[in-house]
C-alpha cells in the first residue's frame, strides 16, 4: 500500500511519505481508498491506519492537497457536452426530417418556392419544439450531482470546521448530525443513536440503524457495492453512504470513497452508459421515412418511363410544345415531392404537445414528446410497492387489548379528525374502552414522534402509534407524565422503553413496545381491568398465533406493555400497523389486466409484506410467481427471461435486480414501463421503455431521470396515461389515413388525366390553395380528437406493425376510389364541350374541397360512426371546416379571389348538386364501419361459445390441482 510504504516508525511524516509516493501514479491512486465491503469487516482503527489518518486531529493541509493531486475533488466529471447549435442541428438526423429536406431542396431546384417554403418551415417548427423539450428534461446529471451537500462538517489539524464536499479526500474525519446529507462514503468509528434515511438507495422505509462495531452480518457480494447477501436491501450497519441522510443522533466517521467511487458514483457512470431506447413511435416513423423513400424513387421511375412513352399527354397537360427527358424527369420529381406528407411531423408533434397538456390535467408530467404515445404501447408495468401501490403512510389499523377487545380504525394517514374513530368488533363497553384507553395512551407515552401542520417528524411506526392515540382523543395526555430514562430502539434488543413519572400520583414505571416475541419474553402478567394476572405459556402462544394471523393480512405487529421493571411487564395489548393500499389501485389493475397489461410488483420489502398487499390490491399472483433477489442472483439472463410469463412479485430486490429484470423483458418484445422514487432507480428507469417517478416522495434524480412523473403518486394515474398513450397514436393514424387518402387522390387525378388525354383538372392557383387549407387547419384538428373510450379498453399497440397497416391503405383506397370517380364525373360532365371554362374548374374545385371535408369527418375514426363520436364532439375539427367552407365561398363568390383562382359563382342548385354527390365518401365510410362491426360481432360470439373460462389477458392461468407452494398456503394464494 502507497500511503504505508514506509511504516510511521520510521520517523518521517504523512506528507513526507505521501510526496515519496507521488512518482507511482496509478499505481498508488488504487490504495488511496478502502472498497465499502472490505472497510465494513475491518475494525475502524484498522481502516484509520490503512488511510493514514488521525481520528483526534484529522489530516492536515498540505497532505490534503496531496492527496488530492491523486484523487481529484469529491465531485463526478461528466462526458463533454455538446454546444446547443450542435443539439440543435442534432434534431435534423431523424429519417423523416431528412426526406423533408431532401424534398425541400428539389423543389428549389425545380424552381417550386413555395413547396419548398412550405416544408422548410414544417421542418424548422418539428426541430425547435423538439430542441426546446430536450433542453428541458434532459438534467439528470445535474439533479444528480446536486446529492452531493455543498458542506460537510471536517475535522482537520485538531479543529473541526465547515468545509466544501468537494475538498473531501480519503482519510479526512467527518461530524455528522441530525439533518446532515452524508458527503462520501464513510466508515464510522463512532455513533451515538444514530440512524440514516437510506431509502433511496435501499428502498426501506425505516431508517437504517448504524454502530461503529465490526459488521458480522451475511456475506458480501461485491458486485453489490457493498451491500449484504449482494441482493438484501439492508445496508452495512457501520457504513454511511453519499447522498444519504441523517435522521436521528450523531456520529463520527473516516471518508474511505470520494467522488465516483462512492456508491453514489457507481450509480453516477452506469447512468452515463446506459442509452435510453428509441420510442415505438420513433421507430414507426424512421420505417415510414423508408417507405415513402422507396416510394418515391418507384413513382420517379414509374411516371419518368410513362412520360417517354406517352409524350402527347403530357405536353398538353402542362403547356409544352417540346417534351424532352430532363422536362419529363422534373415532372415526375416534382409530382414525386408532392406526394410526401409534409404536414404529418407536424400533426405528430402537436398531438403529442397536446396529450402531454390532457396528461398534465390527469396529474401525469410527461418530459418527452414521443413518451406520450409509447404509454400506449406499454405490456409490462414493473411497480413499486411502498407510495406507489400503497400510501406510504403508516397506520394503524386493528388493535386487541390484553382482555382480547378487539377494535379497527377507520381512516388513514396523518390527519386528526377529532373524536374516536374506532369500531369495536367484539362490541363496546366501559371495560373496553378502559383497556383501549390503557393500550393507546401507553403507545402514547412509550414514543418520540411528533406531528407538525399534519406532517410526520419521527420514524413511521411511532407515528402510526402516536396518530392512533389522538384519534382516540388522547390530546394532553402525556402532559401528566414526566419521562426520567429511555432506552432506545436497537436492531439487537427490537424493542424500546421509557421510564416515566406520574406527576399527580408520583407513581414510576417502565413502558415498552416492540416485537411480539421479544416483549412475550419479558411479560409476566396481563392486565385484566384495574388488576393485573400471571400470563401463562398457553396464554403467550394464542397471542403470539394472534399476531402471526394478523401479519399474514400484511399488518406490522407491535406489542405494549408496561410495569414496575423490565423484567415484569405487564401486557397491555397488540396494534396492527399497515401501509395501505391507495384508492383505485384495484380498479386500475382490473383494467389494465383486461386490456392485457402485465403487472408485477418490485420491492425491497419482505416476502410476506409484499405477498399480503399484493392480495389486498388484488393482483394475479400465482403460486409460482414470487421470486427473491437471492433467485434472481441464481439464474443466467435466459432463464430469467423464462420466468418473467408468471413472475409477479419480486422481493428484496437490489437496484441491479431492476435492471436485470428490465432487460429480460424487453428481450421478450415487451414494452415496459417502470416506477422508482429513490437514487437506485435511475437506472433501471432509464433503460425502461418508459421510467415513471413519483413526484411527491420521489428523490430529485429519480424525477429528472424518468420519462413520465405521477404528481399524486398514484398508480392509477398510470391507467389513465396509457388511456392517452392510445387514444394519442389512434389520433396520428387517423390524420395518417387522411393525409394518404388526400394525396392518392391528387396523384391519381393527374395521371387519369394524363392517361385519358384530358387536360388538367385544376390550375396551379387552385392546387396551391388545396395543399394550404386541407393539409393544414382540417388536417391538424384530427390530432385533436377526444379520447374515446373504446380505443382506451383496446390491448396495448403491437410496436411490430408499421404505421401505414393493410387496414388503413384499404381504408385509403376506398375512400381515395370515392372522391376520384366523383371528381372526375364532375369535370367530365362540365366540360361536355371538351373546352375548359372558369365553370369547370370552380366546380371542379369546389367537389374536390367538399370530398375533402367529408373525408375529414369520416377520418376521424376507423370503426366508430360519426353519430357515436359525436358531430361536435370535436369542436377544433368543426371550427376548422366551418373556416375551410369560408374560405371556399369567399373563393367563389369574391371578385377580387375570382380574379386570382380564376372561378365563378355558383348557383344553388350547383351547391346542393356537389353536396349530395361529395357526402357519398362519407356515406361509404358509414357503411363500411357498420358491416365491419357486424362482422367483429359474430366473431366475438363465436370465440365467447368456444372459450368457457374467463381469464385475463397476458397472464398465466392459476394451476387448480396439484401440491401446493408455501406461499399459496402461508398467504391465500389458492383465492386468487
């Protein structure tokens, strides 16, 4: 080792040592820290001496300088960002954007501006929106860092004072106190009560006790940065971690990690390596880009070689007397530049901005545009327990006195609503009010939680304890008392007691609260109205089969007694405690279930906690679904992936757990979603198709790193997320069938036309107006369409079939037929005198603009009538046609635009005429939904005749016969 090359006898100093070693560069930097699992097995002085250090006079400066000329600061470096301009113009890579600008530099070519105008700002308007919602959500690096506390209390040259986190180096001695945010990773020599907040690295709910003995615990996988068994969530009990809090008490420690050889730097560089995937929607539109490419160098070809082979037509069509090949090749160029759907990026981003605004309103913040309609597509949904399932609010709800009173409390959480709250299951009477008097008011006493402005300042289960005694009405009680000695709870004796004094009667006694088995241990007698009775062993064993009943229902037993000595207590009675489930988790999980969304639950609690609140939500375990860290540990990448169909409940998980279990079911074509609220879950909720935080109880980091945050914590808001996921791609498809239809159309009217020798059924003012007003307002407002309910119930979007489905180019090409033979029967009967007048073309025009109309009302759903939708259902769809038909008369009937578009006014009779014959692709529409509705109808009949049982979908059935697994028996499985 670098820093004890030379021993301390040897008469030379730390820095003398430490400049003697500098030369050895890399070499000597690896001994400069002490790994979490080596430094926990070694006693403290060992490690103190290991480091170089001093525990009563700390480092002083100049080896701290040296020190840091090998280490660095205690801070993470990042990559090299890149400059906006170079983020900017990073929008412009997707394949979609590069075919439009392909297409926006021939039209220039072609001498076409206003095309070329037209794309460029569709172009210009998709990239900056894009830009400016990157440059929003991307900072998780910078909330990350942000862990680290700005000052640490350090011991150096025999004073302690305040200094930088960042000046840390390996071998400096940290105070910490109630409050503190741990700046390293610290081996602690000295702890007075104290115990850390780690949840958000292990993902327990209860501070983590911490002692400066040796740990002796389980055995240390190393892959686990220091953590027991490599897959426990329990933490070394003589190790504090960066970014870890302080909750009660004080302590001393030498810093053996700094920087991004913390844990919290681990964490730190696998976020810097792990890519987030690219959206389903993102990969439909990069093989939609493809296919339009392909397209449009087939219809170069196509109408390049029908050109040369029918050159008449076309000299008629467009004017010319001479018809070579580069005059013919830019027809088809251009014609082959119109048929790209310019406008569709833009419709994607604004229904995207548009659904992450509805999200905003249903308490769901989604960063990422293309996030939204990966909701849609999401099959699998990893969940959390605690604040996500459950409320994360400890509360009591059953208690027995020792005179086997039973009782239940109605309400959750921290809010005091006055007045008693409690049923009495076995019946009331004064005697049992008197035994619940005396069980609460001793949970009461026995306590150190307290509630400020309805917040909990304490650890949980004194919290559930103390809010039960004041619903109960026992405000002031503890005025009475005066409390002479604690001894605190410990992980060794689980329990904790007070001595306290009555200050009318001066009458002293302990009370105590704790384990049902360690408490039945030191209970002697039980209280039996205002006498007190010798517990027998028979009497010890019902309580304790009581306790054990009540902990299979996922209750937190505790158990109360109180006496003249610890040794002869007397019981007072059992609270059962639990985190209950939130409301709508149930509904939520039906429903998803039904749609075929997957549902497993991932937590760092206990088998039993986590199998009994997954039965009171109601989710579909079976018996062989549930799995540990310490399986997930035993099996390879393949066989996890295996086990995921029926995996359901995983406990004591690890943040590698998650990750692991992410990558195995996205390697079975799932779409996952997953939730995190700690520092151990950016990872996992990176790489997860969509990472989902909890904005309440949610660390900053897990928030900055997810993709969709719940404001309320609420798994349910999750459901009406990929409610909007769907609705938001069925939106896309609808404009997309639209979009394709329209231009069908305008590509076949003119190679008809060419074909049958016809002249050109519009001028180029007319066309220009066409692309404006029905690629735009009309086009746009079929984003906007409200959720509908059925698309909502509809299983989640198979990410392998492109946009463009055999079902949607039916749909196109049925209506496109439509709107063709009607077009052409107008300007064919018009032009009875093969010559093309101002009449003509206005009517011609008009049929083309109404056809347009009607196909947008019939767009805007591929199964529903427009009378179920609703005819104003969508106001922004009716306000733009109502804008699209005054643009149309003001066309028609304005002298000045007659002038321009080079129309006429039309009679009455023509409107009435166009009308009815334009209404006809709408009517088609009506028809082909209704006998395609008929059609699922009896297909749905048959399948209900032949299938007798009823299961959910995407879920393994539950074996009915058979041997039955421990956790089917312990937790009621075989009910689900």
């Amino acid at each position: 080792m670098c820093w004890q090359s030379v021993p301390p006898s040897a008469g030379l100093d730390s820095s003398t040592r430490l400049d003697s070693d500098a030369s050895v560069g890399g070499e000597c930097s690896s001994a400069m820290w002490v790994g979490c699992s080596e430094a926990a097995r070694m006693e403290w002085r060992d490690v103190v001496s290991r480091l170089s250090s001093d525990v009563t006079r700390g480092l002083s400066e100049s080896e701290v300088q040296l020190r840091r000329r090998t280490v660095g600061y205690n801070q993470f470096t990042e990559t090299q960002e890149d400059p906006l301009w170079k983020k900017y113009l990073g929008q412009f890579k997707e394949p979609l954007i590069l075919l439009l600008l392909v297409s926006a530099g021939v039209s220039v070519a072609m001498q076409q501006l206003d095309d070329a105008v037209v794309i460029t700002l569709a172009i210009i308007i998709v990239a900056t929106v894009a830009f400016v919602q990157e440059m929003r959500t991307d900072k998780a690096l910078e909330e990350l860092k942000k862990q680290v506390p700005a000052t640490c209390m350090c011991l150096r040259e025999g004073a302690v004072r305040e200094y930088q986190a960042r000046e840390l180096v390996p071998g400096d001695v940290v105070h910490l106190g109630i409050g503190d945010r741990v700046p390293s990773d610290v081996r602690l020599f000295q702890a007075l009560q104290l115990c850390v907040d780690e949840s958000s690295f292990t993902g327990e709910t209860e501070p983590a006790e911490k002692s400066a003995d040796v740990f002796t615990g389980g055995p240390l996988n190393g892959t686990n940065g220091g953590l027991p068994d490599g897959n426990s969530s329990s933490s070394l009990s003589n190790i504090v971690y960066m970014g870890t809090f302080v909750r009660t008490g004080r302590g001393k420690g030498i810093v053996i990690n700094t920087g991004e050889r913390s844990q919290f730097g681990k964490l730190f560089r696998l976020m810097q390596e792990e890519e987030a995937p690219r959206t389903p929607l993102q990969l439909n539109m990069d093989k939609l880009a493809k296919k339009l490419s392909i397209f449009s160098f087939a219809f170069i070809a196509l109408v390049f070689c029908l050109g040369l082979y029918q050159g008449i037509p076309l000299q008629k069509i467009f004017n010319t007397t001479n018809v070579d090949v580069l005059q013919i090749f830019n027809i088809a160029v251009s014609l082959a530049v119109a048929a790209i759907p310019e406008g569709l990026p833009i419709v994607v981003t604004m229904t995207l901005c548009l659904g992450i605004r509805r999200m905003a309103q249903r308490s769901a913040l989604v960063k990422g545009l293309h996030t939204v309609e990966t909701l849609g597509c999401v099959t699998t949904i990893c969940s959390d327990k605690t604040g996500t399932l459950t409320k994360n609010e400890m509360t009591a709800t059953w208690l027995c006195t020792s005179e086997r009173d039973e009782c239940s409390f109605s309400g959750v959480g921290y809010e005091i609503s006055g007045g008693s709250t409690l049923d009495y299951t076995t019946g009331y009477s004064q005697k049992a009010y008197d035994a619940v008097y005396k069980l609460l008011e001793t949970g009461l006493l026995c306590n150190n939680a307290q509630l400020v402005a309805g917040q909990l300042l304490g650890q949980p289960t004194e919290g559930a304890l103390l809010v039960a005694a004041l619903k109960f009405g026992l405000f002031g009680a503890a005025d009475k008392y005066m409390r002479l000695e604690e001894l605190p709870f410990s992980s060794e004796t689980k329990k904790m007691a007070v001595k306290i004094q009555n200050s009318e009667t001066g009458v002293v006694e302990w009370l105590a609260k704790g384990g049902v088995e360690v408490m039945m241990a030191d209970c002697s007698h039980y209280q039996q109205g205002s006498s007190s009775l010798p517990l027998s062993p028979n009497a010890k064993a019902t309580i304790l089969n009581s306790a054990k009943e009540q902990a299979r229902h996922g209750l937190r037993v505790v158990c109360l007694a109180r006496g003249s000595s610890l040794q002869s207590l007397v019981y007072q009675g059992l609270v059962g405690l639990q985190d209950p489930p939130r409301e709508g988790v149930s509904a939520a999980l039906d429903t998803l279930y039904s749609t075929g969304v997957n549902v497993k639950m991932v937590t760092g609690d206990a088998m039993e906690t986590a199998c009994a609140v997954a039965k009171a939500i109601g989710m579909q375990v079976s018996p062989g679904g549930v799995f540990s860290g310490n399986h997930l540990d035993s099996v390879d990448d393949h066989q996890l992936a295996a086990i995921m169909r029926e995996a359901t409940v995983f406990y004591r998980v690890a943040p590698r757990h998650k990750l692991r279990i992410v990558k195995a079911l996205q390697s079975s074509g799932d779409v996952v979603g997953m939730t995190g609220d700690g520092v151990n879950d950016v990872v996992a909720l990176k790489r997860a198709n969509i990472g989902i935080a909890m904005g309440k109880m949610g660390s900053a980091v897990s928030k900055e790193a997810a993709d969709m945050i719940l404001n309320d914590d609420n798994f349910a808001t999750i459901l009406a997320a990929i409610e909007e996921g769907k609705c938001i791609f069925h939106n896309i498809s609808n404009f997309v069938q639209f979009q394709v239809s329209t231009s069908i159309v305008a590509l076949s009217l003119i190679a008809l036309s060419t074909l049958f020798g016809l002249p050109s059924p519009l001028n180029p003012m007319q066309i220009l107006l066409i692309n404006v007003i029905m690629d735009g307002p009309p086009a746009l407002t079929l984003g906007m369409e409200p959720i509908d309910d059925d698309i909502a119930k509809q299983p989640p979007r198979d990410t392998s079939k492109d946009l463009i489905t055999p079902r949607l180019i039916r749909n196109c090409l049925i209506s496109a037929a439509v709107i063709i033979i009607g077009t052409l029967w107008v300007f064919r009967s018009e032009m009875l005198d093969g010559v093309v007048t101002a009449r003509d073309t206005t009517m011609t025009f008009s049929c083309f603009v109404l056809f347009d109309m009607f196909n947008a009302m019939s767009c805007r759903s591929s199964t529903k009538s427009i009378f179920e939708l609703g005819i104003l259902s969508n106001w922004y769809l009716f306000i733009a046609l109502s804008a699209t038909l005054a643009c149309l008369l003001a066309v028609v009937y304005l002298p000045f635009l007659q002038w321009v578009f080079q129309t006429e006014a039309l009679r009455l009779s023509d409107w009435l005429y166009l009308v009815c014959l334009t209404s006809s692709v709408l009517i088609v529409s009506e028809v082909r939904k209704m006998l395609s509705k008929i059609r699922h109808t009896r297909l749905r009949r048959g399948v209900s005749k032949r299938s007798g049982d009823k299961r959910y979908l995407g879920l393994p059935a539950v074996a009915s016969g058979g041997s039955r697994s421990k956790e089917t028996v312990l937790y009621g499985l075989e009910d689900v």
